[in-house]
C-alpha cells in the first residue's frame, strides 16, 4: 500500500508527458493517452522504485477513471441544454438522423460480417456512430472553421449524435447491465431506463427555478461541494436502475445547462474534466493488453472503411438539403468522422457486462485509427475534395470520349 501514491504520481506525470508531446506535435492527445497506458500495465518492466506495471494502484486508477467518466458527460450537458438541443431544429432532425442512421446500419452489417454475438453487435454499433464531440470541438477551433456556414450543421448532427447515444446507452445498460434474460425482462428494464431520462430531464426543467434559489451560494467551496454532491448521487441512483452512472451524469449536466449558474459550473468542473478524463483514457489503456489485439486489427479496419465512406456520404446529403457548396459538405463527412471518448465509454460498457473481449480490442484499434486519421482528413478535405472532382471529371470526359 506504501507505494500507491508513488505509482499514481508516476501514472500523472506519463499522462502529462504524452499530452506536452501531442500539444507540440498540434494533435488529438486522446489516442496518446490511450497508447501511454497500452505501453505499460502488468506486461511492462519493473526498474527499481519505477515500476510501470501499476499493480497496487490499479484499482484506484480504474477508479479515477469512472470519475472521468462522469465529468466528460456531466460537461457535455452543460454544454448541449434540451433548450439548445430543441433550437437546432432542422440540422439536427435531418442531418443528424441521417448520421445515426447510416453509422448505426454501419455497425450491424459488421457486427454480421465478423460473426459477433447480438450483444456485442449493439455495443460495436454505438462505439461506430459516437463520433468525438471533444476532437470535433478542437479542430474546428484549431482549423479557424467555427464561423463557417457548415459549422452550424456539424454541431447540430454531433448534437443528435450524442443524444441517440445517451438513449442507446440507457437501453444497452438495461440489457447488458441488469442481467435480464428473457424478452420480456429486457424491454421493462430499458423502458423503466427510459422512463426515468425523461422524467427526470421533465422534472429537472420544472424545477430549475428552485435549483437556481438553492444555488445562490456565495463560498465557492460549498458551491463545488453542493454541485459534486449532486452529480455523484444522481449518477450512483442511476447505476441502481440499471442506467448507466455516465447517463445519470449526462442528465444532471443537462438540467444545470438551463440554470442562471451554468456559467460558474462549467467553469469550476473544467479543470476536474481535463484532468479526471486524461487518466480515463489511461486506464482503459492500462486494461488492454497490445498482444491480444493482433486479432481485432480486420474488424477495426472494416470499421473505418465503414465510417469513413457512411460520413462523407451522410456530410453530402447534410450539405445538399442545407443548399451549401460541395466543399463545404465535405468538411461535414470528414469533421465528423474522428472517434474517441464515448466510444471508449460504449466498450466500457460492455466490458462491464462480461462481453467478449474482442470488443474492447476492436474499440482500441478503431478509436486509435480514426482519432489520428479525423483531423488529418479534416486538415485536408479541401485537397480531398478537389482530388476526388479532377477524377470524376476525369471520367466524364473519358466516356464522352468513349461514347464519340
């Protein structure tokens, strides 16, 4: 036990190191904090006092790892209110369904082609439409693209996006987490999860004003201690509903999103996100070992080709019905097509209902590949664009002249 501390400062000053080199190299951190924790683990060395394979805190760092979790969606839904959400109207019904649909269908016929289970199916089928809401935020700032006019459509389908996950995730944890068998089992326990989302959320809207009374607090530490108090409740009360603690928090974020305060939360909870939700994705690296995902590399290939295609074709469609120039359509498919923290959270769940453990594997190989190749795409969908008219072009003109 002495030597916990130690280990858990080590594990610290690996995650700040990967993310110094990711900010020098202008990229994602997310796959660097995963591969951080892939490198070390049970199977590393052990030199002297370093020891890298975190046996006696990792525990604890799984657990640090489940706050993570909490604080990513607790800010997602200070950041996306059902006000918000309702405002987007168009962009999101349309687009986003579109997304959903076409990244969702994606992950059945892969699910079919690789002859996964039922179960792991539905699990593989989230972790493929939940693009990266925090690798989208950053390069559209990074890129200077925040004022363009597709802007508005992207954040409208990743919008949607993450509300279908939020329900997806309620009907997995029914299925996956509360143990339920039978047809009939399942249905009630996901209804029961539903009916709980949406009357807490109606519930919560009601009763904002009286939140906002309660929050009037002065000392800024009573306040972070009223706000964390809240959040780890309603997400333990969830989890004993079979809904999983990170929906729970999604929902309590939500509802403070509509409060006069939702400013001076998000400000306080900031620094807990970042720093909770680094070791996040190093602990989910630290449970996986590299030897065993020799076997998920073809399923995790077949999921980018899959998504890649899915989202330059839903961006097109997106960007037609919205009447903006081809480019600028292109900018939607390959903006939306990077993955990473709920992906992570979709295998996690499985993880925790005993699936198979390829699924995890295919979500490392799949998140990895996608959360360096997005923003490359994204860097360059102008080039892609042009390219890819000089071809058909090219082709036109080669069969009018096949034709003459």
């Amino acid at each position: 036990m002495d030597k916990i501390i130690f280990e858990i400062g080590l594990a610290i000053g690996l995650v700040a190191i990967v993310g110094l080199i990711s900010t020098k190299l202008r990229f994602s951190v997310i796959p660097f904090y995963i591969l951080v924790g892939m490198a070390v683990g049970p199977h590393a060395p052990h030199l002297g006092i370093i020891d890298l394979r975190f046996i006696e805190s990792s525990v604890f760092i799984d657990f640090l790892g489940r706050i993570g979790v909490l604080f990513l969606l607790f800010y997602l839904g200070l950041e996306f209110s059902v006000s918000r959400l309702l405002r987007s109207g168009r962009s999101i019904l349309v687009g986003g369904s579109l997304y959903v649909a076409i990244n969702f269908i994606s992950g059945l016929v892969l699910g079919w082609v690789v002859g996964f289970p039922i179960k792991e199916t539905l699990v593989a089928c989230g972790i493929m439409t939940s693009s990266s809401t925090a690798i989208v935020a950053k390069v559209l700032v990074d890129l200077k693209r925040t004022a363009n006019s597709e802007t508005e459509i992207i954040m409208g389908m990743i919008m949607f996006d993450d509300l279908f996950i939020a329900v997806h995730m309620s009907i997995l944890s029914g299925l996956i987490l509360s143990g339920a068998t039978s047809l009939a089992g399942i249905v009630l326990t996901s209804l029961g999860a539903l009916i709980f989302i949406l009357l807490f959320l109606l519930l919560g809207r009601r009763l904002i004003k009286y939140l906002d009374q309660a929050l009037n607090i002065q000392s800024s530490e009573l306040f972070l201690l009223v706000i964390m108090a809240g959040l780890f409740l309603i997400a333990g009360f969830s989890e004993t509903l079979h809904v999983a603690e990170a929906i729970g928090a999604l929902m309590i974020g939500l509802v403070l999103a509509e409060s006069v305060h939702a400013k001076r939360i998000e400000h306080i909870i900031l620094p807990f996100r970042d720093f909770f939700g680094a070791l996040f994705f190093f602990s989910f690296g630290l449970s996986i070992n590299p030897l065993s995902l020799g076997g998920a590399i073809g399923p995790a290939l077949i999921g980018v080709v899959f998504t890649i295609f899915g989202n330059m074709f839903s961006g097109a469609m997106a960007g037609r019905i919205a009447g903006i120039p081809g480019r600028s359509s292109a900018n939607i498919g390959f903006t939306l097509v990077s993955r990473g923290e709920f992906s992570i959270i979709m295998a996690n769940i499985g993880k925790a209902g005993g699936l198979l453990p390829a699924i995890q594997s295919f979500a490392v190989l799949y998140v990895l590949i996608l959360a360096v190749l997005g923003p490359l795409l994204t860097k360059e969908s102008k080039r892609i664009y042009n390219l890819s008219q000089s071809v058909l072009d090219w082709v036109k003109n080669f069969r009018k002249k096949e034709e003459l």
